[in-house]
C-alpha cells in the first residue's frame, strides 16, 4: 500500500501516540504494544508486526515518536543484523520465534562469522557444523564477536560440505548461546578494552529447524547480514545515548543503552578526533609551533576533505546520477585521517604522549586516541581489501590469482588453527 | 553547489572538454609551447569568442557572462586537465578579478570589456623576486606625480607578462598601504624580459618599473581588499587546474599500466601497482573535494563555515601537493620511459611542480588557512 500521504502518517502516528504514550510504563510492555500496533517497525510486513509502509516512512514515523519523546521498540546493536537476515531468508518458525523478542528487547544477539584463521577471507571458515543423531552438532572458535558474553542467541556461519568448493560448503544456523557447548571469553584489545570475544564451540547443538537458509546456501544468508552490517541500515546506531527524561520508561531505556553500547566507547577515538586538534594544541601551549601547525593544517585537512567527498556522494545519490568513484573510498579515507590526527595529537601532547589515563593530562582520551586509531584501517574491510575493491571495482583492473576457489575446500591451503 | 554540479555547468565542462580534446591536444600543446608567444592565438580566440571563456566571471555590466567563481574553476580545471597554453589564467583569473574588485566604475568599463572579448591580455604584476606572494614583503613603491601615480621597482613571475598588452600592477603607497595600478605594458618606464620557465606551458616574465606612470585602481583604501580577494580566487582557480591535470595524469599512468606486460603478465595485476592506483584516486577525489568546496565559498560564503581565504589555501594546498605526488607515481609507474622527453607525463610534471610554487607554497597556505580558521 502506497496510497498514503505523508500528512496522513504523521496524523495516525500522533493519534496513536496520545491515546497510548505514557513514560511510567515498562519497557517491555510499551514495545509489545507498539509490536501489536505496527508503528513499533511501519516498514515489516502487516503479519510481522509491521504496517506495510514503504521503507521511506519509516523515518517519518521515527520523527514523530521522536517529536513526544516516546520510546521506539529496541533496534540498537546486532539484534538489527538479525532482523534483517531473519526476516529475508527466515522460515514462519523463526519469524515466530524470534522477531519478537528482538524488537522488545528481551531477546540479544551476536554475529559468530569471523575466525582467528579467516578474517578478510571470511568464506574461509572452518568452524564445523555435523549432522550427527537428528541434530547439528557445532564445533570450532569464531572471533571479534560484539557481545557475545551477554547474547541469548548467535548468527553462526558454519561449514557443513568439505568437498564442495568454497563458498558452496557453508551454512547458517540460528544459534542458542546458552547451551554448555558454548564458551565465551572476552578478548582484550591493545587499547585496554574488551569490546568483543572469542567464542568456543565442543558439540554445541543446533536444532534442524534453525538452521536458516538451505544448506550450502550460508554465504548467500551471510551476504544479506553484512549488507547489513555494512550500510549501518535499520538503525544500528552506534553512539546512541538514552533519554534523561525521568520515566521509568526512560530508566529501562538507559539501562539498555549502558549495556549496548558498552563495546563502543572508544570508537570515537579510534576516528582519530580531529575536532579536539586546535583546542589540545592551545591548551597544550603548542599552537605557535610551525611544525605542529602544520601538521595540524594537514589532519583538519584530510577529514575535512574526507567529509565534503562523502557529502558529494551522498548528492550524487539523491540526484540519481550514477555512482562515482567518490563513493567507495570512504572506508580507506578514514584510515588516513585517523593516522593523520594520531600523528599531530602525540605533536601536540610531546612527552605527554608517554603516558596514560589521568596522567597524559588530557584523562587518558589522547592516550585512547594514540592506541585507538590501528583498529580503524583493519575492521570492517582492512585498508589492503579496500584497495583490491577500488582498483578491481572502480578503476576496472585485473583480478587477484585466486587458489580457493577451483578445488574442494578440503584441499585449499588454509591456515593451521590449534 | 558545494556538493555538485548543475546540469548546465556540466553541459559547459563537457563542451570545453570537447573542444580541447579537439583544439588543444598534446600534440599541439608540444608545438605551442615552442613557439615565442607560448599560445595559440587562434585557439585563445575562439575560446573567447566562441566560448565566452575569458569573460566567465567579469560582469555582464562590463562585458561578461556574469558567472561565478565556480564556473571559473570549470574552466581552469579542463585548461589543466588539456595543458591547455593559453592567456587564460593570468589574463582573465588574476588580471580581470583585481580590476573587478578594485576599480572604479568608469576603471572597470574601460578595462573589463577588452578583457572579456579576449581581445585584450593583461598580466597581474604582484609578485615579487623570492618573496613571491607574500603583500607584506611587497617593495615596490608608487608615488604621487601630478594626479597620476609612477612606479618604481620590481615585479616577477608575472604570468603571460610578455603575452599582455595591459598590466596591472600591486605596489606600496607613500603611507605603506597597498596599492593597485593599471598600466599600458608599452609604457615608457616598464621594461619586460621572459623568465626561463621551468614549465614551457606556463610562461614567466620579469617586469622593471622605473618610473611607469600609472593609473590607482579605486582608491587607497582598495587595493588590499581586492588583491586578498583576487589572491583567494587565483587560489581556488589554481585548485581547480591542478585537480583537472592530476586527474588526468592518474587515468593516464592507469591507462599505460593496463597495457604494459612484464613478466608475462599486465603489470595492473601486481598488487603494488593496483594500491597505488588505489591511493592516487583516493587523493585525487579528496582534492576535487576540496576545490569544489572552496569555489563554491568563494560564490557564497553563506553556504559554507569557514571563511574563503581558510577554504581556498585548503585547496590550493591540498591540490597542489596531490598533483605533485600524482606526478611522481605517474613517472614511476611509467617506469623508464616516464623519464623522457617523448613520453606525454614530464609535460604535466612540470606544471605540477610550477604550481607548488606558484602562488605561493602549500606550506604558506596551510599557515595561511589556520591563520583564517573558525575553530
């Protein structure tokens, strides 16, 4: 149905709200109602706890609740990456099973695809899922899990085929986390946080009916979630701060921020903060040091530029002209801005670039920044495949020699994992 | 528009692309630039006539088309990316903004007429031997002589200086401000001589005055506004031409290594050559970024936040050390015959090097934009 105006939304959202928005309400019961009223997401399907809207009303619906101050159902951190693949490749039984504790917030959520022996190469994988007595039985390790030490379930990418080629042999399961073949350690970074884990699997069990998408079909499910991923869609927001509204409603809210967004506290830093540049350099009594001006000049000028050619992009985009290279090196223009600010923020900070915590003077963010900023040319796409992807896709040269991809994935070379 | 362009600004870029591709290859590029005038008279002059582009920004009042400052860098942007020789930049970029902003009324209609048909080339006079750009270190000296002006000392790296028949000159005032003069180049008292320009495309010329009388532009209190302003439009025109001759230094070396075998193989396969295509596009579009933006300011400094002179020596700066390094990775990637006087690259590696210093270095204008910047 498209036969809507945008007035006639705005109107019907305000309608509903007055007659049903109230703060002291619980979290839970607050998203059940907004689940059984459809506004919770307008975009699902009528039967999936959806209204049907177009995508692009979903952002007017969002607007309004904002207007009020009302809570919208949970769509913070991975549980969005599951909604997503759930509900393009999800069976009846798991659209049943799942959708909803998702959306109210009962219900969490990890992504269990990378491997300590696949990272960029991530179709490598090697943790096995074997059908063994009726059931799946999981074993091996994954990697770089957010939030795994708290998630009810996990999107696992397992191996189920040996002797077909690569990507043919793997599937995708709906893991249940909290089962005792299921082990989660927590993996400390070099900046001193603990954002992500490793997890363990010794016969863990995944019941038939969870496993999601056909068999051998589990790369084309994990394309959909890294689409996902990547666009940062439906709302995986991920310096989302709660309401200080008072409310309990608010309250519960908060509390469910604090824990979701835990893991990235320091992802500011790891951007490299050019915004504290000036302002470090006159607090530091380094602003009139030629030498640190310009490499100052040269940080502000790179994000700077990197911001106006996303903005072209973007432009481009909504005027409907094709796509210009300007559009896929954003990923690659990050790295070398934040490489640039590190560089003139330990100018700035001079010997206090030694030191940490409340003693580098600036209460440990420049330290965070220092020790921060390696992580952003590696995730999400290290800067190497960034650069295969410009020069393959944009610039149209030749492909990589591949050695994967012509032979059972039994006798790919792999890398030797204990 | 900051972020793009409208459709008839890429209807104009396309038509000047066209004409150049046509009129000013490489191959005439190479035959121009050993000629004593350094253009090509017939060229300039259809571009003129036939394109309207040595009156882009002058205003319709005086005989322009009445664009903006973004329309302008278009054009410097295709002349870069062609190596087009021509009186363009000093004539119409530099010469025709500081009478624009500094004349008087009756100044400008009898200057920016001729200008704008093309028929008249002028040459901005500001720079100074080895302080270049830099107002502050300007020397020369103007006195007062009878309601008239006359000028004394001099005056380098003048662009198309031997090519104008008009001159327009920056010079002290008896109270140290900063003056703005015009002046026929045949005048008695105004010696010229070429510079041996290291970029044969891009000519030079010294100019001595002894003595030149002169008209002042406007007033005393104009000729510092409007050379700031002119200084800032060069800058983003600049920015322009440099990211127009990188881009095409950058689709040439890819070009070349997609044909060159080694080994048995293209050498685009090997991924060294691949991330250095790589990064020579991401510097390039953060370049353009960058030019765009600051063209843009220079049209309406409402539609940006930081002030012009911050915006434009962003670019200028930016652009010209991308140029140059493109430069150096489109000789590298060449390999040997990137070394060569045949071989097309050496052209554009030269006015990449003359426009890291022209103007000013991209040292000076990163000082200068945090000089300028709204912190």
């Amino acid at each position: 149905m498209t036969d809507f105006t945008e007035d006639d939304i705005r109107a019907q959202v305000r309608a509903w709200l007055t007659d049903n928005w109230d703060p002291e309400r619980g979290l839970v019961e607050w998203r059940n109602m907004l689940i059984e009223s459809g506004w919770g997401v307008p975009h699902w399907p009528e039967e999936w706890h959806g209204r049907g809207l177009p995508v692009g009303m979903a952002p007017v619906v969002e607007e309004e609740f904002d207007k009020g101050g009302a809570v919208g159902v949970a769509k913070m951190g991975i549980r969005t990456l599951a909604a997503a693949t759930i509900l393009e490749h999800g069976t009846d039984l798991h659209k049943q099973r799942f959708l909803r504790g998702i959306l109210t917030g009962e219900e969490t959520w990890c992504q269990l695809f990378s491997e300590p022996g696949s990272g960029s190469d991530l179709a490598g994988a090697v943790t096995r899922a074997d059908f063994q007595g009726g059931k799946w039985v999981i074993n091996g390790q994954k990697v770089w899990n957010t939030s795994a030490h708290h998630a009810d379930f996990g999107l696992l990418l397992a191996r189920t085929d040996w002797d077909a080629v690569k990507h043919q042999g793997l599937s995708y399961f709906l893991l249940d986390m909290r089962q005792p073949g299921v082990e989660v350690h927590q993996l400390r970074q070099m900046n001193g946080h603990a954002s992500f884990n490793q997890v363990f699997f010794t016969d863990a069990v995944v019941e038939p009916e969870y496993q999601i998408g056909g068999l051998g079909e589990g790369w084309k499910v994990a394309t959909t979630t890294l689409m996902h991923e990547r666009r940062g869609a439906d709302g995986v927001r991920r310096y989302a701060t709660g309401s200080d509204r008072p409310g309990r409603i608010y309250e519960e809210e908060r509390a469910e921020v604090a824990t979701v967004m835990a893991p990235y506290v320091w992802y500011p830093q790891r951007t490299g903060r050019a915004d504290l540049l000036i302002e470090r350099a006159k607090a530091a009594g380094r602003w009139d040091d030629p030498a640190v001006r310009q490499e100052v000049a040269k940080a502000l000028t790179l994000a700077r530029t990197a911001e106006w050619t996303a903005r072209r992009a973007r432009e481009a985009q909504q005027l409907g002209l094709p796509q210009g290279p300007e559009g896929s090196i954003g990923k690659l223009a990050a790295s070398i801005v934040a490489r640039a600010c590190a560089r003139a923020h330990t100018m700035i900070a001079g010997p206090d670039a030694m030191l940490t915590g409340e003693d580098d003077g600036t209460g440990g963010v420049v330290a965070e920044i220092l020790v921060s900023t390696p992580a952003i040319s590696i995730a999400g796409g290290t800067d190497e495949i960034q650069r295969n992807i410009i020069s393959e896709r944009i610039l149209s040269m030749p492909k990589e020699a591949r050695h994967d991809t012509d032979r059972p994935f039994r006798d790919v070379p792999r890398n030797q994992v204990g | 528009m900051k972020f793009s362009f409208s459709e008839e600004q890429t209807e104009f870029r396309n038509m000047l692309r066209r004409f150049l591709n046509d009129r000013s290859p490489t191959t005439e590029v190479r035959r121009v630039m050993e000629t004593e005038s350094g253009y090509d008279a017939e060229v300039w002059r259809m571009m003129a006539e036939e394109l309207g582009v040595a009156a882009i920004h002058i205003p319709e009042a005086y005989g322009g088309a009445g664009f903006g400052v973004s329309e302008l860098a278009i054009a410097a942007e295709e002349a870069g990316r062609a190596l087009l020789p021509s009186p363009f930049f000093g004539s119409t970029v530099m010469a025709a903004t500081a009478i624009a902003e500094a004349g008087t009324d009756a100044q400008k209609q009898a200057l920016l007429p001729g200008i704008a048909s093309g028929g008249t080339i002028a040459a901005l006079a500001a720079a100074e031997p080895g302080t270049g750009w830099n107002a502050d270190a300007f020397t020369a000296t103007a006195r007062p002589d009878n309601g008239s002006w006359r000028l004394a000392g001099r005056k380098s790296y003048v662009l198309d200086g031997m090519a104008a028949s008009l001159v327009v000159a920056a010079a002290r005032l008896p109270d140290g401000g900063l003056g703005l003069f015009s002046l026929p180049a045949d005048s008695a008292g105004l010696a010229r001589r070429p510079l041996q320009s290291m970029d044969p495309t891009r000519r030079l010329a010294q100019m001595d005055f002894d003595g030149a009388p002169a008209d002042l532009l406007g007033g005393p209190e104009a000729g510092a506004p409007a050379w700031a302003r002119t200084l800032d439009v060069a800058a983003v025109c600049l920015a322009g031409e440099m990211v127009g001759g990188a881009e095409r230094l950058r689709e040439d070396a890819l070009e070349y290594v997609s044909m060159r075998m080694q080994f048995g193989r293209s050498i685009a396969s090997f991924q060294v050559t691949k991330h250095k295509a790589a990064d020579m596009l991401l510097e390039v579009e953060l370049a353009k970024a960058a030019a765009y933006y600051a063209a843009a300011a220079a049209d309406d400094d409402d539609e940006v936040d930081q002030p012009l002179p911050a915006l434009a020596s962003l670019a200028k700066a930016t652009a010209s050390d991308t140029y140059m390094q493109t430069a150096i990775h489109a000789v590298q990637m060449h390999g040997g015959i990137g070394f060569t006087h045949d071989n097309d690259t050496q052209l554009w590696f030269k006015r990449a090097k003359a426009s890291e210093a022209f103007l000013g270095t991209a040292a000076d204008h990163r000082e200068r934009m945090l000089q300028h910047w709204n912190a």
